[in-house]
C-alpha cells in the first residue's frame, strides 16, 4: 500500500517562551520540524505532508526546499482535527503515518518497522515504557495484553493513571477507515479536543487489529515542550552522533564534548579532541586530528592533516598532509593542496595555496591564488578590497614573501622573487629577483617626546 505521512506542526508552544514558533526552534542547528522530514524522507513515502498553524508563514518560508505539501490548520481544535486537514490529500488506499514536528530523534528503523505492522485492516501505535508516566496518556490492555483504548491523562482514573505504557502519538493507519473514524470524534473531554488517540477504541470497536510497537527507548520519541526539554534531546543527539562516531572507529578524547550538527563523514584512525562543533556537511580523511575547540563547517579535509586548536574553518577544501594553527580562521571558497602549513592568527578567504606552502604567522591571504613552496612571512596582508571592489593577488612558485608587507591588489609575484620585509607592493614584480620597497629612514636630532603638563 502506498505510504502518507502526515507531520502535525501547527502547535504555538507557548511553553517555549519564544517569538520563534516551536517546531523552528533549533537541534543541531537545524529546525526540529526540519529533523522530522528528513526521517520520514528516509523510509521512502509517496508524500508527506506537513500540517502547519501557528508562525505559518515564518513555517513554510523557513522550510520552503522541503518535498513537502502544506495543509493548513487555521483553527487548532485537537490532533485529530489536524490530520483530518491534510485527508483530502490521501488516497483511499494509503497507509497513514502520523508524525509530530516536535518529536525530532524518532529513527527510520523504528517507523519501518511499525508500517510493516499496519495494513488495510491493522493499524499499528508506536508506545513507550516509562518509569514515569505523568502527562501522558496510558495505554490500556486487556487481560490478554491487547490494546483497547488509549486515555489521555487528564481523562484518567487513579487505577488508569498508574499504567506505565504511555501513548507517543505516532501510529499508522489504514486512509478509508481512517477518515471515517476521524469524521466521529468528539471533543467531550477535559480539554474539549477532538483527540486522535479516540481512532484507537474505534479500531477496536470494528475488530481492526492494533498492533502496539514498544519503542527502544523513551528518549527517541520524546516530544519538546519547553527549552528545558529542548536541551535534554539536545544532549540526546549530542550523544547519538558521538556513539555514531565511536562506532565507526573515532578516537574521541570525551563523547561528551563534540557535536556534530550535519552529515560527518570519517576515514580510519581519525582523532577528535574536546569541544569541537561540526556544521553542515564535513568529511574528514583516514589518519586527521582535529584540536580542541574548532569549528569546522561544510569542509573536506584529506589524510594525514592536523588542525591544531582553536581554529574555524568554513566551507574550505583542506588537501592532504597539512597542518592548520592554532588560532586560524578559513572564510569560504578556499583550497589548499597538499602539505601547507597554516599558522596561528593567520585568515584565508577565497583563496587557493599550491603544494607545500607556507603562511605561519599572523597574516591575511584574500582573493589570492598562491602557487607551489611558497613562504608568507609574518604579517603580510592581500589589500583585496578598495571599499568598492575585490581584487586577485597572484604569488607565483618559489616566491619568498617577507615580514610586513602589503600585497595591494591586483598585482602578482613572479616565480621565485623575493619581497623585502616590510615592503608595500603595488606593482608586478619579476621572477627571481629582490623588490623591496621602503622609506629611506631618518633620525631626528634633539628631538624630544611630548610630556604631560603636571
């Protein structure tokens, strides 16, 4: 049977004390309602389609690249009122998934397998046991351990209330009974909601089998409340990714301390000191060793390079056999290739180092293409930018570039010359040649420092 998945996102959060609406609030740097498509996106649906309602606008435009459709819910009157919304987009012969946008670290192993216990005569609830079931409804059984009905806890008896198997909302359902038991709910509870979870005893009622699914753990299906809860499944992924990594053979010098806020992929023998925050999309080759606190961000780092504590490094291409800082910082759109040494203090932006070069102090490189074994003394800046426009510096092979000087661009560096320290360069300078450019320097006689009048 063909799969929709329906996500339900229209809640205010109101317990978030925030202006940003609750399923935009932020997990590893991403939307959590961001988290829940790219999980369903896994397990391969026809469609998904996200029931939106508060912050609507702020919603679809924060998520407009999402293979998603978008079923409005203007009015929120209860779960089952939202999935009825996004119905007339489902086929007859569909399947069901429902979803919540604040229930990010839900696995696309756990949803495979409760589609496969649904069918057009089965539905399949997704539970959890819980030491302490308070806020959420229970899960009642009959004597023969089959599901009969869920009650919401603030429809609870004591006896009821005292059950440990707790409802985590997500269930998949047959579309054409579905629709028809979602067209019978009533909102005669203590919340005056028209509840999903009534489908249940419906279900029951017409003989449909409910299969229960118990979930690995309740930390996978927990939902997100308040910024208290939002940190506890904070520090959940945190530590998914991090035994993700040790699964794969990392060295990581405290699990407790990195986190990976995007795809991360990794070679042999790599090492991962403390304090260090992957973003976007990183692959790090066999045998690299990141320091502590670095940031590294949509970036691809080859074999055998060390990055030395204390740098940032955004959407740069790292070659093999380098070392980079302490303390260095890559803007986007640079490359190194192999063996380059980057230094402490030194910024690279948009450009490109050859083979075997060097800048180890103290320097800025941008807009700047730097061929191969060149030396970058302490110091020296690419004077890229004339408040209007960004000009290219090129160094050619061999050159050796000395302490303090100003590259102003556009100029170039020929093959093996040598720029004297503390030179200002505003015009091409020839290959295998000295240029240097300096004031002559003058001693004033009798001169006198300025003194304070007392």
């Amino acid at each position: 049977m063909p799969l929709s998945v329906v996500i339900l996102a229209a809640g205010q959060g109101k317990r978030m004390r925030s202006d940003l609406p609750k399923v935009l609030q932020p997990l590893a740097g991403r939307p959590l309602l961001a988290h829940v498509i790219e999980t369903a996106q896994a397990i391969g649906p026809a469609a998904i389609h996200v029931v939106y309602g508060h912050g609507g606008d702020r919603v679809r435009a924060a998520l407009a690249e999402a293979p998603v459709t978008w079923v409005l819910q203007a009015e929120q009157r209860g779960t089952g009122h939202a999935v009825a919304q996004a119905m007339p987009q489902v086929g007859d012969q569909d399947l069901v998934l429902v979803l919540y946008g604040d229930v990010p670290l839900i696995r696309a192993d756990t949803l495979r397998q409760l589609v496969a216990l649904a069918g057009p005569k089965r539905v399949a609830l997704l539970t959890m046991a819980l030491d302490d079931p308070t806020g959420y409804g229970r899960i009642v059984r009959s004597a023969r351990g089959e599901v009969q009905r869920i009650v919401e806890e603030k429809d609870a008896t004591a006896r009821v209330k005292r059950i440990r198997e707790g409802n985590t909302g997500v269930l998949v359902a047959p579309a054409k009974p579905l629709r028809r038991w979602l067209s019978r709910l009533r909102a005669d509870n203590a919340q005056g909601e028209l509840y999903l979870t009534d489908i249940v005893a419906m279900a029951v009622k017409e003989k449909v089998k409910v299969t229960p699914l118990v979930a690995a753990s309740a930390t996978e299906v927990q939902g997100i409340n308040d910024k208290r809860q939002l940190a506890e499944v904070e520090a959940a992924h945190r530590a998914r990714r991090a035994q993700e990594l040790l699964d794969a053979g990392v060295t990581l010098v405290d699990p407790a301390r990195v986190d990976v806020r995007g795809p991360l992929e990794v070679g042999r023998d790599v090492e991962i000191d403390v304090n260090v925050v992957f973003e976007g999309r990183v692959r790090l080759g066999d045998r690299v060793r990141i320091g502590a606190n670095c940031v590294i961000r949509d970036t691809e780092i080859d074999a055998d390079t060390q990055v030395f504590p204390n740098c940032v490094i955004d959407r740069a291409q790292i070659g093999p056999a380098c070392n980079i800082g302490p303390f260095a910082r890559f803007r986007p759109s640079s490359r190194l290739a192999r063996g380059v040494h980057i230094g402490n203090f030194v910024e690279v932006k948009n450009s490109v180092l050859g083979e075997g070069s060097k800048s180890n102090h103290l320097t800025y490189l941008g807009d700047a293409v730097i061929g191969a074994k060149v030396n970058v003394g302490a110091g020296t800046v690419t004077c890229n930018y004339d408040g209007v426009n960004k000009s290219p510096t090129h160094i050619d092979d061999g050159a050796f570039i000395g302490s303090g000087a100003m590259l102003v661009a556009p100029v170039r560096i020929g093959a093996r010359a040598t720029i004297g320290a503390g030179s200002v360069i505003t015009k091409d300078t020839p290959p295998d040649k000295l240029t240097l450019e300096r004031a002559k320097q003058v001693t004033i006689d009798g001169w006198q420092r300025p003194t304070k009048k007392p």
